[in-house]
C-alpha cells in the first residue's frame, strides 16, 4: 500500500462531495461539500485549495456508470470534471466505478434517522467516502492503484 494522503470526490450536478484518507490508506473521512460552479472552476479551485492543505498525492474520482456498466450523460460530466483536475493536479487523477455509491450514503444516513432532505449537505461527502474507501480497499488487497488514470489532455487512459 502507497503511503500518502488521497483525496475522494463523488461529482454531482450541484454539488461535489470531498473525502480524505489518512496518510497510510487505511481510514477515508468525510472533508467538505463544494457547491457545483456554473464556470469559472471555482469548484475545482477550493478542491485544489483542499489537496494542497492536506499534501493530497492523488484524486479518485468517481465513475458513474449504469447498472448494466454502460454510459450515462453523469458519466461524461464526471469524465469531464476528472479531466479538469487532471490539468491542475500535479499529481494523479484516477476514476473509478461508483455504481451505487449514492444509494448507500442515503441508506446509511437513512439507519442514522436522517431523512434525505435534511441529509442533502452530507451526502455527497458520505459518498465521497464510500466511494474512497472502496478505492483504498482495493489498493490494500491487489497491490495496486484503483481505477484508470485521467491524462492530462483530457482522456482517460
């Protein structure tokens, strides 16, 4: 397992949802909900901000896709959002599958006695969070960084 702190982000059309890992991948943590910029990359830049504070070494991104694995129009936002990262992230950009993610932060939320209107500020980061850990998880038991990383002119590879 790498050592160094990563960041998750669950990108949602009005809002994008932050979590961290410690520095040895082992815990994610919920961060902050950034609220989605019409343009300008405000969104990006308080990402970058975070990333920065934090000495990120890499960004997992979530990869929405259908159940059946197919594309959606979430799944060309995200790849598009990734894409955007990659070009002021030093450092690796990475998506990976996200199916479901959002389900399970509102049924977990759900278990806690929240509803979903009064949960809406915490669940993007709830699914920033499932969606890392998931990624940490993943590093731990194969030995190898999650997902496919974003290059820099805007492709995934």
């Amino acid at each position: 397992m790498r050592s160094g702190v990563r960041l998750g982000i669950d990108v949602g059309k009005a809002r994008v949802g932050i979590a961290r890992s410690d520095f040895h991948g082992i815990l994610a943590t919920p961060v902050e909900t950034v609220a989605r910029a019409a343009s300008g990359g405000a969104d990006i830049a308080r990402i970058l901000s975070i990333a920065r504070e934090i000495d990120a070494i890499e960004f997992i991104v979530g990869l929405p896709l259908s159940m059946s694995g197919g594309s959606t129009a979430s799944t060309a936002d995200a790849e598009e959002f990734a894409a955007r990262c990659a070009q002021v992230f030093e450092h690796p950009v990475r998506m990976i599958d996200e199916r479901l993610t959002t389900v399970s932060a509102q049924s977990a939320l759900h278990k806690t006695g929240r509803t979903t209107k009064n949960s809406r500020s915490v669940i993007d980061q709830v699914a920033a969070v499932i969606l890392l850990q998931h990624a940490l998880d993943v590093e731990r038991a194969s030995g190898r960084p999650p997902g496919v990383v974003v290059d820099k002119t805007s492709r995934i590879s």
